[in-house]
C-alpha cells in the first residue's frame, strides 16, 4: 500500500463497513462526551436539539461523505483532487486533517484514562470507596504530571499497531467482534442503574425537556457533538468511503451506523443519569462525570470487579476503534498526497499528534495556565474542532455534493449505476443544497447573536 499505483485495499464486506464506521462513529463521543455535555447543558432539551441535528444534518452529510470517498477514491483531499481538478475544494479536506490531528491530540489523553481506569478496576480499587473519595481520585490522577502521558503512550502506540496491519486484518476484524460486546455490556449498565434506588431522577433528567436552559451555545454544542459523534466533517467517512466496495449501498450503511451510534449515545446516558442522581454526583461535572459515576454503580453490583473491567476494556477498544479513524484520515492523506511509505506516513502522523497531545494532557495540571482564548490546550482543541472545524468542514461537505456534483453522478454513485432504487432522492439532495447548510449557518449566527 505504499504508493498508488498498487491498487488500493478494500473493506471485505458490507458488515465490515458498517462495524468499522459504526467502530470510529461509536467512542468517548458517545459513552464520555455525550452524558457530560448533556448533563451540563441541562438535559432532555439538549438532547432533543441533538437529535434534531442527527436527522436534519448528520444523515444527509454522512451520506455526502460515503459519496466523495468513494467516487474519489482516495484520502479527504484526494478524493475531492480527484472529483474538482484545478479548483479550491481541496481546502475542506485539509481542515477535515488538521481537525483529526487537534481531535485525535485531545483523545488519545482520554482515551489513556480508560486504560488506567482499567487497570485500577483490575485492583479492585474503586471498592468501599464514598462518591467524594472516587472524584478526588480522578482530580488527582489526571493532574499528574506522568501517569496519564505513560497510558497517552501507550494508547497511540496500539493505533499505530492497528492501522499498520492495514484495513480488512486491522480495522475490520477488531471492530466486528468488540462493538457487539460493547452494546451488551453497556445495556447491563443501564438496567442495573435505573433500577438503582433514586434512579428514577436520572431517567427524567434525560427524557423531560426544559428548554429555558438552551440558547445559542447550547445548540452549538449540540451541532457540534452530533459532528463528533457520528465522525462527521473531517473526512473520516470520506477516506472509509474510499475503502467501500462499488456493490455495497451507501445510504441504507449510513442509517444503520447512525441508528447504532445513537443508540449507544442513549443508553450511555440511560447508564449514567440515573446513577448520577442517585449517588448525588453533579450531573455538570464536565469531562469527569463518567469516570467519577461509574466505580460508584461497579460498587453496587454482583461482581463488580468484573463489571468494571469489562466496561473499561471495552471503552478503551471503543475508543480505539474511533482513533483508528482519526490516524487513518492523516495517514491516508500524508502517504497518498505527500507521497511517502505508509508505515513513513503513520510514524511520522502518529508523533506530531502525540507531541500535541502530551501538552493536552499536561493541561489538565502544570500546564493548566497556559491558555488560548481563556481555554487550556486540550480545551481549546476540543472546542476549535468540535465546535467550529467539523461544522464548518461539514458544510462544505453538503455544498460540494449538493451544487458542485452533478446531480446525475450523485444517482449514479448512490444506486451503484442504476442497480438500486434510491427513495427519497429529491428530498436528501434538497437536504444536500439547502437545509443542512442553512441550519448550520443558522447555528453559528444564532451563537454569535445575529439571530
Ligand atoms: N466519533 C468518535 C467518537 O464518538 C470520534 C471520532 C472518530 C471522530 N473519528 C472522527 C470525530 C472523525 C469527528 C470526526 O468517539
């Protein structure tokens, strides 16, 4: 796979495409991010708006992507090269690439946490410890100046392992067996947590709106983590895309993974709400809420060492699914457009993010005063990709397919040449052309108080 004149590998089936797109869409996004986020911008209302963007924009976009990746046949900005020669359009792409390099900085730290939540799993260490015990700790092991890097590390270093050993032995074959094991697990979670005594709360503060907590950053956010969520607007669908065979049908591939994603994202919350109310947690403890509420549940449950071991395996292997992605858009671009060895490529990908992620880690203690715009590092990382580069990346997304494709090659590439009736044409490239950019527009000038 060193340089293009080899052809090109490819996923081995439709159910490898599914896992491994529902593998980088499901992560920390769902089952770290999601319940934090909703728990701080107020719940039931956040929720819905963040399903209001998954139909009204994620879908459309998760289609255009497929579209670009496969017509294009190469990395985010190859393949937009490849469909608009000799124009501008290959800037999206590159700002999908610095995205996945600020995105995969910041994970790579949280992602380093799971495992060491897995290792004091292991210990048994949550056991007979009080709520206010369990949060000190976390406080304490994330402002350390080298254990959360060690576990950084490491983490990096098993992406790099996995997307050495390239797309249908790597990718493809972790993601088919983990996700399902996943989705098990985290379903036992959610009934031993609503049927914890107070839990009843928890599942109101997901499902009963109050919309007088939302305003304009609110929705940014919700846009903004329904992007990260589904792995959209920086070209990760488009460089899996590339990978898709020209026999498999992209629209029915992009429902199911956002059915999976979202149904993940729903019973992370469904697990950790109730829990949250129940042991008095602040549910707007930001980025510690899943680490602080879940030891407290392990506690609770029928061997809950194990439970907690399982949980902590599988969200390590769920975000290293999603990390895989985020490295394979930089590798795949790096080795295809700057011409160098794939093996060169992940090297040299995998250490310039892992130098920036040091810093977000450090960020979280030492290096917390250093600020950009009033955020620290890691901070500001999130926010700029999440809130601003996935969005706008998104955007672009629906332009180039809605206007700029032609609207012939847009059927030809979703009914694989005529071969499957495409339902709902009209409406998804109206979507394309219209509502997808509009709303996000909207969003943004809502946010900086135009509307
Ligand atoms: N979606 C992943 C998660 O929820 C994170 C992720 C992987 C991502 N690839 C991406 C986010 C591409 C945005 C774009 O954890």
């Amino acid at each position: 796979m060193s340089d293009q004149v080899q052809e090109r590998e490819h996923f081995g089936s439709k159910l490898g495409v599914i896992m491994a797109s529902a593998g980088s869409a499901i992560g920390l996004g769902n089952i770290w991010k999601f319940p934090y986020e909703a728990g701080k911008n107020g719940g039931a209302a956040f929720i819905i708006i963040y399903l209001g963007a998954i139909v009204l924009v994620g879908m459309a976009i998760m289609i255009a992507e497929y579209v670009i990746g496969r017509r294009g046949g190469k990395n985010a900005v190859g393949s937009f090269k490849a469909l608009a020669p000799k124009s501008l359009w290959w800037i999206p792409g590159l700002m999908g690439v610095i995205a996945a390099v600020a995105i995969l900085s910041f994970y790579g730290v949280v992602a380093g946490w799971t495992f060491e939540y897995l290792f004091q799993a292991a210990k048994n260490s949550f056991a007979g410890q009080t709520p206010d015990a369990l949060s000190a700790q976390f406080t304490s092991f994330i402002q350390h100046p080298y254990r959360p890097v060690f576990w950084q590390l490491l983490f990096m270093g098993i992406t790099c392992v996995v997307i050495l050993s390239g797309i249908k032995k790597g990718i493809e074959r972790y993601t088919e067996i983990l996700m399902p094991v996943l989705f098990v697990v985290i379903l036992i979670l959610a009934i031993r947590s609503i049927t914890l005594p107070g839990g009843g709360e928890g599942v109101r503060f997901i499902f009963h709106p109050d919309f007088s907590k939302i305003d304009g950053q609110t929705i940014l956010n919700a846009l903004g983590l329904a992007f990260f969520s589904l792995s959209l607007g920086l070209g990760a669908i488009i460089t899996y895309g590339s990978y898709v065979k020209k026999n498999d049908n992209l629209i029915s591939t992009s429902i199911e993974v956002i059915v999976l994603d979202t149904v993940i994202a729903i019973l992370a919350g469904l697990a950790i709400f109730p829990a949250v109310f129940a042991y008095g947690i602040e549910p707007g403890s930001g980025p510690s809420l899943v680490f602080i509420t879940l030891p407290n549940v392990f506690q609770q449950m029928p061997g809950g060492m194990l439970w907690g071991i399982l949980f902590f395996l599988l969200l390590a292997v769920a975000a290293l699914t999603s990390s895989v992605s985020l490295l394979e858009v930089v590798t795949a671009y790096v080795s295809e457009e700057l011409k160098m060895k794939r093996r060169t490529a992940i090297f040299i990908s995998a250490s310039v993010i892992t130098v920036v992620g040091v810093f977000c880690s450090l960020s979280q203690g030492n290096f917390n005063s250093l600020r950009i715009f009033g955020l620290n590092i890691f901070d500001f990382l999130d926010t700029l990709a999440s809130n601003y580069l996935l969005p706008i990346g998104g955007m672009l997304i629906s332009l180039f397919v809605g206007w700029r494709m032609k609207k012939e090659d847009l059927l030809d590439e979703l009914s694989n040449g005529g071969l499957l009736k495409i339902y709902a044409f009209g409406l998804l490239r109206f979507t394309l052309r219209y509502i997808a950019p509009a709303a996000i527009l909207f969003v943004f000038m809502n946010k900086i108080g135009l509307i």
